[in-house]
C-alpha cells in the first residue's frame, strides 16, 4: 500500500513549511507517423508542479519595510531544514501584499520583501545596500534598523555590539566603531556603505546559521540567468489575498479611526512564500510568466483568472483560501498553491479501502485512480486489495477507480465508488464510516449488521457495539481480521 499523498508540515511562530501532495506521474499515449517523410512529431512537455514549500509572515517584517527582524531566525531555521530534506531543487520567491494601497504600490513592496528574502539567502549585501539607500512608500530602512542589527548580532567578545552592563546602552557610534574596528574598517564611528556592505553579511549569517543556509544564485528556478530575478524572485502585489473582508467589513474599515484594525486582520495576506520544485528543472526567463521585480504588474494581470478581479473583491461574506479557494486572482500561482500547506494549509484525512470486483472478491494489485477536485492520484493495491487513502479535506468527497492487473494499459476502470473525505464529527459520521467500508444500504441497522457479519461479530445492528473498532479501522488504525469491505 502506498500513500497518495504526502504532506508534512512544520511550522514556527510566523511561518510554515512542508512537502506537498506528489504530483501525478506524466504519461504519454503516442501513435506511429502516418508518413515516413518529412519526419512527425510532437512537442510534449509536462506541467509546472511544486514539490515543497516555505513561508514567513508579515510579523518577520518591519511594518510597510522589507527589513527583515532578528524574530525571522526561527522561520529561517525551517526554511535551512527544508532546503537540507530537498537537495538540488530549485526555488522560486514570491512576495505578497494586502490590498491596502494601489497594486502598483503593493507590487513593489511585495518584490521588494521578496528581493530582501533573495538577498539574504545568497548572501548578496548589495541589494540590501540598494533596499536602504533607494527607500520607497514606507519602505525606508533607517539608522535605527541598523542599530537593531548591531544589537543583535554578537561581537568577537560575544555580547551584541550595542550591548552594555549597566545601562544605558553604547551609544550607536561607539558600537558601528567597535564592529569597524573587528572587520578591518576605518574606524570612524559612521555607518557608511561599507560599513553597512559588512553589517549587512554579519546580520545575514546571523539569521541564517552561518553556513547552515547558504544558497548560490543557481540554486533558483531561473539560476540567476536573468539580472532582473525573473524566475528566481517575484512580487504578486495584492492579487493572492489570503483573507478578503466581506463587502460590509470593507466598508467599516474604511474609517480611519479603524487603521489599525484593519492592517491587523489584514496580516495574513503579507507574507513570503517559497516554493521547491523538481531537481534539476530550470525555466525559461522568455516564457516565465512573471514580471520582475522592478516592472509593472501588467505582466501579472495577463495571468488573471476571467474573474480575477472578482475573486480578490470582497463579497456577501468574508472569505479565505484556505476554505473556499477562491480568493487568489492569477491563475498562475493558484496552480502552484492550492494544495500546498503553506497557503492552502488543508488538512488530510486518511483511510483504508478494499478494492473487490463485482462478485466482492479482492483484486490483489488492483491499478486504481482518485479523482479529487482537478487532481488526479494513481497506484496498486497490495496483494490482498488493500490501499490506504490519504487525501486532502477539501473537496470534501473523492472517487477511486479500478481495474484488474490485466487491465490496467486500457486505461478503463470498471469499478468505482463515490467516497466521504471528511466524515466529520456528527451523528451521521459512522454512517459515512460504513458508506466508505462498502456498506451501501440507506438503513443504518441493516449496514451494523452487514459490517458485523464480515468481521465476527455477534449481530446486533447497535452502532455502539463497533463504533470504536470501525472509527478505528476506518480512520487508518487497527484493521479487523477479515472482511469484505470495498
């Protein structure tokens, strides 16, 4: 038996990572060339799919700034275990803003987040130097930033270099002296660009373990071909909220006694998220459909459901992606993230299925499918015609479809069954138990009874007498001897 899907999640105060659901495998129906000459072919090549992924939240961000906090080191931390448990995969960065502002805004503060997220991962000081020196909106790294890097960052003695017993602190001359004094600076007591060019490196391995997250531009999707990060680094602007406020909530929000309110609901839709992808695969910076950085996001709207606009518009109720997945506007991204638990974050729910024929007897190695939603899992049962299902809760109802061994070229599957992904916690619950064990009947006495019958049980038809042991053996436990259950 093999699972259908894999999806671990870690996560950290603001931020999340995991694997995603495996990907369907790529196949090909080919024919022969109706002529000899000129020679025929075809131009196949398979989809873009994400394998893992990695987020950091807003709170890791000075508000409306790209700076990123000393607090990021613990996001940072899963981000090193992830890139350790995916070696040679590319990735690719996406920044993310609220729709607070224009979308021109949100698009460079969103690629400006994502740029500082690149910057630190490859330890390129410069594009800091160019975040703090070439402030935008909000965006304004400052004196005080860099004092908070120097009272984070330890000195060769230890204790961070504003640090001081008693108070008050250093003052921040004596400590960019002291740090200049360390890396073989002029000594002169000012922060200037090359003072900032080696604080900015010391604050980098700080946050990242040294050496334990240390990536190289080719470790990107785009492998640092392109100047402009295209492939490698991306702003999506306010077009993949997370969270849209219902219409009347939007309207409240309005009133700017309300800021503050509303920028801290709003703070799910900040964030930056990362995804992996398959090793070795690299993308072509002419076909990749995101703009960089520093271009507009005309680019990004060309990539728009039809109803794009709409689905990142408040409506009659407040909406998240994660529940209704219909709150993102590229269509682009959205094939990226809708089964990724970074942005999605959807639960699995997991089961056993018996796979039989028509006469109920087990198909060992039965070739089988599940169909969920728009996607699409293959495997084998085990000799016995056993699989464990393991599914995503959303949407809330799969349907697997078998053959025999003998069959399985023909692509045709004439067996199939309808099945409860989430059986919830209500009465009905241990009905959708037997529903899924095969138990068919509308009564719930006459079903009791069947699943008794099939695994020696004395024949009561009272759901108490099994309910532990099919809960139990529905929901991926200890399964009875025997039994018939497809």
């Amino acid at each position: 038996m093999g699972n259908l899907v894999s999806l671990d999640l870690d996560s950290a105060e603001a931020g999340r990572a995991g694997a995603h659901p495996k990907a369907t495998p790529f196949r090909v129906f080919a024919a022969p060339a109706s002529q000899g000459s000129p020679v025929q072919f075809n131009t196949i090549e398979p989809g873009l799919f994400s394998i893992a992924c990695w987020r950091m939240d807003d709170a890791r961000f000075d508000f409306d700034s790209s700076f990123i906090r000393p607090e990021a080191k613990k996001e940072i931390g899963l981000l090193a275990a992830v890139v350790k448990s995916q070696p040679g995969s590319p990735l690719s960065i996406f920044g993310h803003a609220d729709p607070t502002g224009s979308d021109e805004y949100n698009k460079v503060l969103s690629g400006r987040r994502a740029l500082a997220v690149y910057a630190l991962l490859v330890r390129d000081a410069g594009r800091w130097e160019e975040l703090y020196s070439q402030p935008f909106g909000g965006d304004q790294w400052t004196r005080q930033q860099l004092r908070l890097v120097l009272e984070t960052i330890p000195s060769s003695s230890g204790p961070p270099y504003a640090a001081s017993d008693p108070p008050p602190a250093t003052p921040m001359t004596d400590a960019v002296a002291a740090f200049q004094g360390e890396h073989g600076l002029a000594v002169d007591g000012d922060a200037g660009p090359k003072t900032r060019h080696e604080l900015f490196l010391a604050y980098m391995d700080w946050l990242c373990g040294g050496d334990a997250l240390h990536l190289e531009p080719s470790d990107f999707l785009g492998g640092g071909a392109d100047s402009g990060g295209k492939g490698d680094v991306q702003g999506c602007s306010e077009h993949n909220p997370t969270l849209v406020f219902s219409r009347e909530e939007a309207q409240r929000f309005q009133d700017s006694a309300l800021r503050k309110q509303r920028d801290a609901e709003n703070s799910p839709n900040r964030r930056v998220v990362i995804f992996f992808f398959d090793p070795g695969l690299r993308v072509d910076q002419a076909s990749w459909p995101c703009p960089r950085v520093k271009e507009d996001s005309t680019g990004c709207k060309a990539r728009f459901w039809s109803d794009g606009d709409e689905r990142r518009s408040p409506q009659d109720t407040r909406r998240t992606y994660e529940d209704s997945g219909d709150t993102f506007a590229c269509r682009f991204y959205d094939r990226l993230a809708m089964k990724s638990p970074c942005e999605a974050s959807l639960p699995l729910a997991s089961f056993d299925v018996r796979l039989v024929d028509f006469d109920k007897d087990p198909i060992g190695g039965a070739p089988f499918r599940i169909l969920q939603g728009a996607g699409v899992r293959r495997g084998h049962a085990d000799d016995e015609g056993w699989i464990t299902v393991q599914a995503l809760r959303r949407p809330d109802k799969l349907t697997i479809e078998w053959t025999l061994p003998d069959q399985e070229d023909n692509e045709q599957y004439p067996f199939s069954r309808e099945f409860f992904v989430d059986v919830g916690s209500d009465d009905s619950s241990d009905d959708k138990r037997l529903f899924n064990l095969g138990y068919l009947n509308k009564e719930r006495k006459i079903n009791v009874r069947a699943y008794q019958r099939d695994f020696g049980h004395d024949v009561t038809g009272n759901i108490e007498d099994i309910r532990d042991e099919l809960r139990a053996f529905h929901d991926g436990g200890a399964r009875p001897a025997g039994g018939q259950a497809a």
